[in-house]
C-alpha cells in the first residue's frame, strides 16, 4: 500500500480504516465477487484511485445515515450499498497490488552487476588454485557461463559448490574465507529468483490489472446507486453532493459526458447502459419529473 493511500485514508475517515490490513481484508471480504465480474461488464478506469477511495471512505458516516431511507426505495439494492466499504477497500488493496507489479526493476540489474563481481573474485581464485593443481582446471573451465544475468548467477552458484567440495584441500591456500562463499551463494540464488519475476512480470502486471478493473467496477457500481439514491432522497434539501460527492470534483467544468465509460467487448457489443452512472442535475426551479426512473421527483430505481 503506498503511503499516500494509507495517509489520505486515515486522515479522511478516522476509524474507517485506520490500518492497511484493513484494505487486505476488505478485499478478501468480496474476493470472490471480484471474480465473478464479467468481461463485458467491466467499467473503465478513468479516475484518480487513491482519490476516490478517500472520498467515499469519508462519505460513508452520512450515507449509513440515511440506511433506514435508502432501505425504503423500491429497486435499490441496499445489500451492495452495505458492502459499499468493503468493496472500497478492495479497490484501495486492488490498486496497491498492481501498483507493486508495474514497479520499477532497476534492483535486477543493480543485483546482476553485485553478482558479476562476485563471479570474478571467484573465477581469479578458482584459476589460482587451478594452476597449483589443488582444482581441477577442467572443471573450473566448464564453470564459465558467459554471460547474461542467468549465467553469471548460476556461475558463481557452480563455483560456490566447488570451493565447498574442497575445502578442505582450499582452506589456508587462498584468501576466501566461509562467509564469502555463503554470501556469494545467496546472492546468486536472489538473482536467479529476482530474473524469473522479472521475465513473468508482464503476466503479473496483466493479472494485477484485471483484478483492479473488476474491483473498480463493483465499487463504482455500488457508489453510483448509492449516489442516484441519495440524490432522490436530499433532492429538496440540496445537499447530497456534500453527502455523496462527485469522484470527480475539481476536474474542470461540466462534464457533457457520463462520468465513466465501460469497456466494449472484445466482440464489439454495445455495452449494458447499466453500466453508465446516470447523472442528477437539478434545474432551477424545476417542477417534479415523475414520467421517467431516475429523474428527479420519481423512483430513481424503479423497473
């Protein structure tokens, strides 16, 4: 979790989320929900994450006030907005992850180059010791790997387990000391493992990513409904946008467009307008509408 997450949360919310395990559990909470959103329902991601997890984090006081109205709407679907939280939460955890699988590897080559060096200590004692025919110059011969960060690893791993085969014949004949080799070893291993994340990276930033997309999508699901239902519900008071604020505060004037568009299928469908957030724009002075759901003055969830 970057500390950006956990600072803006905690200081908008209180006790809402005041550790970052709490971002992990809410996310296993409704793991298997993220699982089940289908391709063809996914929404686009095109807002600040950390943004709007600390929005709706600070919004859910007031929200949860209004429960006992919002259970009172015909077609609202009060158990997702009850899941609201959680779903937040697993979006935080969600971005967090694909945060750390698209991070930066410059550590592989900075290892590599530690690694590099180690093999060439080696390799000068190993030929020293070669040459007073205390090891075998085949042996050591066949060692040299070449390069490439995989080779040079297993390299000096090679090397490593011939020093410890003799030992005993080495120990007192040359400057390397147990620990080096032990070092020298566990370096190696680290490189072989750090090169193997990093060839499987792109499938890890894929996965990361499609996790954070469908955990998108049933927060913003979620958060627009309860978004419309308040809206309906404070619609002569005034004040829900201070209740439930837009995720996208700040971004300049009005936007002539819904505030997310889903993806389109891979098979060109148009997507479900489900999908896209209506939005509750009073008109001044504007008479009750009661023809249409979801406008203002109706049943904003009515089938």
């Amino acid at each position: 979790m970057s500390m950006s997450m956990q600072e803006g949360s905690a200081s908008a919310t209180g006790a809402e989320a005041s550790e970052p395990g709490e971002f992990a559990a809410g996310f296993q909470r409704v793991e298997a929900e993220i699982g089940k959103v289908q391709d063809r329902d996914i929404v686009a991601v095109n807002l600040d994450i950390p943004g709007a997890v600390t929005t709706v984090l600070g919004s859910l006081p007031e929200i949860r006030a209004l429960r006992p109205e919002l259970a009172e709407l015909k077609g609202f679907d009060l158990a997702r907005s009850d899941k609201l939280r959680d779903y937040t939460l697993a979006l935080g955890h969600a971005h967090a992850m694909f945060r750390a699988a698209s991070g930066p590897s410059d550590g592989v080559a900075e290892l590599a180059e530690e690694v590099a060096e180690l093999r060439d200590l080696l390799q000068a004692d190993a030929a020293a010791l070669a040459k007073r025919r205390i090891l075998d110059e085949n042996q050591v011969t066949k060692l040299r790997g070449g390069s490439g960060y995989k080779n040079v690893a297993f390299e000096v791993v090679g090397l490593v387990g011939l020093f410890r085969a003799n030992w005993e014949q080495i120990k007192g004949r040359s400057g390397l000391q147990p620990e080096e080799l032990e070092h020298a070893g566990r370096r190696a291993q680290e490189l072989v493992t750090a090169v193997g994340v990093k060839e499987q990276s792109p499938a890890v930033v894929g996965a990361a990513m499609a996790v954070r997309q469908r955990a998108y999508t049933l927060f913003f699901n979620a958060y627009d409904d309860v978004r419309r239902a308040v809206a309906y519900l404070r619609w002569h008071e005034g004040d829900a946008e201070s209740i439930a604020p837009s995720l996208y505060a700040g971004r300049g004037a009005a936007r002539a467009v819904p505030e997310a568009v889903p993806v389109t299928p891979a098979g060109g469908s148009t997507p479900s307008p489900a999908n896209v957030p209506s939005q509750v724009v009073p008109a001044a002075n504007a008479p009750p509408l009661a023809a249409a759901a979801g406008l203002p003055g109706s049943a904003p969830f009515a089938r």
